[in-house]
C-alpha cells in the first residue's frame, strides 16, 4: 500500500473549485486547523478553489478567527449548511448579507445526514425542526433570501408530519485524528472527542470523494491496535502533520489527559462558584435534575449546573450528558465546551443524537434568549446576528423535561444575592420575555401537545409553560417585587395564580443541602390526592421496596390520604427508577391488589425504564387488563381518554 503522508499544501490541492466539503470538530475539540489555514492560505496566494459548499454539524471556532472562519475569504466560499454558527461570526456575517448562500439546520440532523450520504440514501427523514424556523412553512432553515434552493421538504408518513432533509455527494471530507499508520489508519486516543469522523469519511468515499486527515503523529504502516482505529485507512486518500500550535486538544487546552477518557481527575473537587447571577440561576436549575436520569446540558449560562450539581454532592446520582457524544462525568466550559473530565463512555455525535431523538433524555438545560407569552423560544437569530441552532431543537424537542435558563434581563444588568435575598442594583436594558419572539428555535404548542415539562429560570423568578394558558409566573425570589422588578420589564402579563417564593438557600453562600432534598423524599410528599381533578397521584420514583415495612408503609399512606372520601378515585402512580426486590415482588402485587379492589377506580402507571414496565405488567397482569406507560404524560392523557 502506499505512503499516505502528504505536506498540508499538497493535500488540500486535492479540493477543487465547486467541491461540497465537510469538516470534523466541536467549538474548539477536534477541528482540523492545519487543512483549513492550508486552504485558505492556498485561496489566498492562487484564487483556487472557489464557491466551495461547507457542510458541518457543530460550530467550530473561537469566535476570533480560528476554526471555519479562516475560510471567510470572498470567493473561497459560496454555500453553506450548517448547525450552530455563533462561533464563526465573519461567515455568519457573510450569510446574513447574502453574500454566502446560508442554511441552518439541526446539529444533529446534520450527524444524521453524513450517515445517510454514506448509505446511499436520499436524505434524512426526522422530526427534528417541526414547527421551527427549519420547518419549510416558517422559512426552511434559510439565513437569506440569496439561500432559495428547497433543501428540506414537509412530508407525511406513515400519518405523520415529518421533514425530509436533501442528501448531497460530499466531494472532500477534512476531519482530524491523533495517530495515523503510513497507509492511513487513523486512531483518536489523545483527542476530546470522536465526534462524526468515520461517518464523514464514509460519506465522502462513496461519494466518489477524498479524504484528507490531520494528526499529530504518525507511525509505520501496521503498527497500530486495530482496535484503536477509527477511521479504517482504506477511506483514507491522504494524512497530514500537525504542528502542535495547530493540533490543540481543544481551543482553550493544548491537551489535558483527563479528556481523552482514559485517565480520570483526582476526586478532590473544584472550589465552588462565586455566588453570582450565574450561581443563582444554577442552583435553582439543580433542583430539578432528575435523580437517577440522563440530562443535557447546553453551553453558556447552564454549563454552572454542572459545578453546582458537583458542589451538592449529586453528579454520582446524575448522568451528564454532552452532545457530541460525551456521557457522564462533569462537562467543561467556555471553549472546552463538548469536553469531560471522568466520563463513563465517549461515543460518536450521530449515536449520541439517535439515543437524545429518540426520547432518551430525562431532562435539557438549555440557554434562553427570548422567549414569549406562548413558550415559543428564540436562541438563533437576532436581527443580524446570527447564532444558529447547534443541537438545541434535537434536544429541546425530545428532552421530556426542559428548563430554559437565563437572567430575565440583559445588557447591563447588575445584582447581588446574598442572606437569603436578591437585589437589583442596575437593570439590563434589553427585555427577554417578550410578546412575539424574532424566530421559533423551540415551538411552545408542541410542546404543549407532547406533554413536555417546561420551566424558564431566571435570577428572579421561575415561569412554566402551562397546559391552556401559556406561559405563568410560578416563582419569585425573596426581595424581587413583581410590580416592579418583573412585569413592567415583560412584554406580555403572564397568569400569576399561586405564586410561591424561589427557596431562600439559592441566594445564601452555603452549600444548600441540594443531595438529601432530591434522594430523601418523605412519603408524606409522595402521596398526594389531587381533590379539584380527583386523581390521587402517587410518586414511587426512585424508591426501594425492601420488605414488608416498606409495603405497610406505602399502602397506610394511600389509605390516609383518601380516607372520608367514601367513593373511589383515579390513580396515577409514578414507578421511574423504582426498584422492588425480588422477595417481595408477590407481596407487593398482592397490596396493589387490594387497594384497586377497595378504593381505586382506573389506574395508569408511568416508568422510564422498559425493564421495569415489563416486570410490572407480567406481575400485575394476572389480576386485569394492565397498561404501564412510559411517561407521565401518556399515562394521564390514558385516565382521561379512558
């Protein structure tokens, strides 16, 4: 076989004017800067190549030059699909002025569409996008109307609404490694992510393309585990190495080994935040992180609840998610973004989108931007500045449970939390909640049809989307006066029944005793009859059914809160991360049992976990017909259909 190892400026002579290409990398992890200065660099001095296309996923770039905007040269670039733009402002800029035929579609349907583009197949069918700005009937993802090809198409299938995203040959594929073999096998031991690179490599190969890589060391030809590679060299046309100014491990981290996954950090924990704004909003953020769940959490303001779920003693009770394919651990910030220390498995972008699409996620904390009195939320488009999606709708849709976090004011905004209260000291001149938002990244009446749980955390209070009358006011913090700090400063007046405070420890510099609150749950809080719906609600998650104690104990509750009502009720019961051992499974369904027979009506029961679903029904089967759904939502929308 031959020598694959070629200089920067011979390998990107390969790329031709006209030519799709397709780069790896996240923020700052796993970006080939080496190839796209080449390019540039080669634009520069000869004008070729010209009206290149750029397909990518996730952003790539500092925000200062490095990344995709060394390709801002006029004429170098003509089209562009892309996920999340807001760290390569230069060709944002170019798109926006229709000087760069523009598109912004979901990061992960982006992944998904290099998958395809190597099958063969015409293109990507999702759900991802509809009812948002991607959605051809609010604008098909075009940043400009210089962008007026139909790249994503409505269709109906199988009944339902779906869009079709348009497959295109991948000419060139310039992605990045740690390690390559003179025939071009490519391992990925020293770098942050895998991101999207073996997909990439095979779009382009079947596209009848090139593939060109990046690493930062090379050795003989066989000489490598072929259980280290993962790019095969035989989708490999040619290698190339990096000088390290060019090859960091991230943008902000010439290489940390706790990043590659296989080391792990000494347990000794950061120092805790500062008690700022960000802290606050964090720390209430934290408290709805679901014990035993998978979580997302997006880059910006909610990266603090990761330090803070840290600092409360939960990230063991947690699992912390990124999506270019990190799972567990703790996610790093700023220009680490993408990156994690301790993670429990590091997988490619388009398996970690399959499993986020497919409903894996317990919950997202996402960032928030502008949001109006519909839940509808915007967090890509601003007049002329143009941020772009990243996988925010991938993940915004699926999450079953999303809070949108941000201050409720920006521009300028100054406060001070401290002794259990927050004051205001200077307002952000620019408002976020207002009446109609520019463009629709999340569609609050989606949301609302599919059942999903939706909070907005600011520093000052906490609103939900509500099930009929849009989005509420359910929180204010200690020392914030509504009249004044809050609905003066909102486009819109939000419903305010039952307003509770935000918990007082949130704006206290303590550690807030956040672990014992989310993992002791008193049964008294567990059971509670609901008198205005009659449905009694009984929340099992996370309990352990141990021995007859604990079954005595569950059946006196239910039995205490219906008591004097002299008529049968309606059942919910939560059974998510419910565990009931073996010895007692029989004595368990037998107090089920009973308690249907003398004082419930109809049951539905919920449970995240199929396992779990399928013991319950087989032990619960005998007695009646038994349906255990696998969310609130459906389970409730069942007692009202039924």
């Amino acid at each position: 076989m031959p020598n694959k190892v070629v200089s920067a400026h011979d390998a990107v002579a390969l790329i031709h004017s006209g030519d799709t290409v397709t780069t790896s990398g996240f923020v700052g992890a796993g970006v080939p800067d080496c190839l796209l200065k080449a390019l540039a660099d080669r634009f520069a001095k000869h004008g070729q190549p010209r009206d290149l296309t750029l397909l990518f996923a996730a952003g790539q770039g500092d925000g200062k030059g490095r990344g995709l905007d060394r390709l801002a040269l006029p004429g170098l670039v003509g089209r562009i699909i892309g996920g999340h733009w807001g760290l390569i402002p230069q060709l944002g800029a170019m798109a926006v002025k229709g000087e760069i035929r523009g598109w912004n579609f979901p990061q992960g349907v982006i992944s998904h569409l290099f998958r395809d583009i190597a099958a063969g197949k015409p293109g990507t069918i999702s759900h991802v996008g509809l009812e948002t700005f991607v959605d051809p009937r609010l604008g098909g993802g075009r940043i400009s109307a210089a962008a007026r090809d139909d790249l994503v198409e409505l269709i109906t299938i199988g009944g339902a609404e779906r869009l079709f995203y348009h497959a295109m040959p991948i000419n060139v594929a310039l992605l990045r490694g740690s390690t390559a073999d003179e025939r071009g096998n490519i391992t990925m031991e020293r770098e942050a992510l895998i991101l999207d690179n073996l997909a990439q490599a095979m779009a382009a190969r079947n596209s009848g393309g090139v593939v060109i890589v990046q690493v930062d060391q090379i050795v003989a030809g066989g000489s490598l585990n072929a259980r280290d590679v993962v790019i095969p060299g035989v989708l490999v046309d040619a290698v190339v190495q990096a000088p390290a100014d060019l090859h960091p491990q991230t943008y902000a981290t010439q290489y940390n080994r706790y990043f590659t996954g296989r080391y792990r950090a000494p347990e000794e924990g950061a120092a805790p935040m500062t008690l700022d704004l960000r802290k606050v909003i964090a720390r209430r953020c934290a408290f709805e992180l679901p014990v035993g769940g998978v979580v997302n959490l997006g880059i910006g303001m909610p990266e603090g609840v990761a330090a803070v779920a840290a600092e409360e003693g939960l990230l063991s009770h947690v699992t912390l998610t990124a999506e270019p394919g990190v799972i567990g651990g703790q996610p790093a910030s700023g220009l680490d973004f993408g990156a994690a220390v301790n993670t429990e498995a590091i997988i490619a972008q388009n398996q970690q989108f399959d499993f986020y699409d497919g409903g894996g996620l317990d919950m997202a904390c996402l960032g928030m931007a502008e949001a109006d009195r519909h839940g509808n939320v915007n967090v890509s488009r601003f007049g002329p500045k143009l941020a772009g999606a990243g996988g925010f709708i991938n993940i915004s849709q699926n999450a079953r449970s999303v809070v949108f976090a941000g201050t409720f004011t920006a521009g300028g905004l100054q406060a001070r939390a401290g002794d259990g209260r927050l004051v205001i000291d200077q307002e952000g001149k620019a408002r976020k909640f207002i009446e109609a938002v520019q463009q629709v990244t999340f569609s609050g009446a989606r949301a609302r049809r599919m059942g999903q749980r939706v909070l907005f955390v600011t520093e000052r209070c906490v609103l939900e989307l509500g099930n009929r009358d849009g989005v509420r006011l359910t929180e204010i913090a200690p020392g914030i006066d509504p009249d004044r700090d809050i609905l003066p400063l909102m486009g819109f007046v939000p419903p305010m029944d039952a307003i509770a405070p935000m918990d007082a420890r949130i704006f206290t510099d303590a550690p807030m005793g956040l672990r014992d609150d989310l993992l002791d749950i008193p049964l008294s809080r567990r059971i509670h009859y609901d008198g205005d719906r009659k449905i009694l609600f009984i929340n099992l998650s996370r309990m352990t059914i141990r021995n007859p104690a604990d079954i005595a104990a569950v059946k006196q509750g239910v039995e205490a809160a219906l008591a004097g009502l002299g008529h049968r009720v309606d059942v919910v019961v939560d059974y998510d991360l419910t565990r009931i051992d073996d010895q007692v499974q029989h004595d368990w369904t037998a107090m089920v049992g009973d308690l249907e027979d003398r004082l419930y009506a109809r049951v539905t029961r919920y449970s995240g976990s199929a396992f779990l679903r399928r013991r319950l029904g087989e032990a619960l089967q005998p007695r009646r017909q038994t349906t255990i759904f696998s969310n609130e939502a459906a389970a409730r929308a069942a007692l009202r259909d039924g």
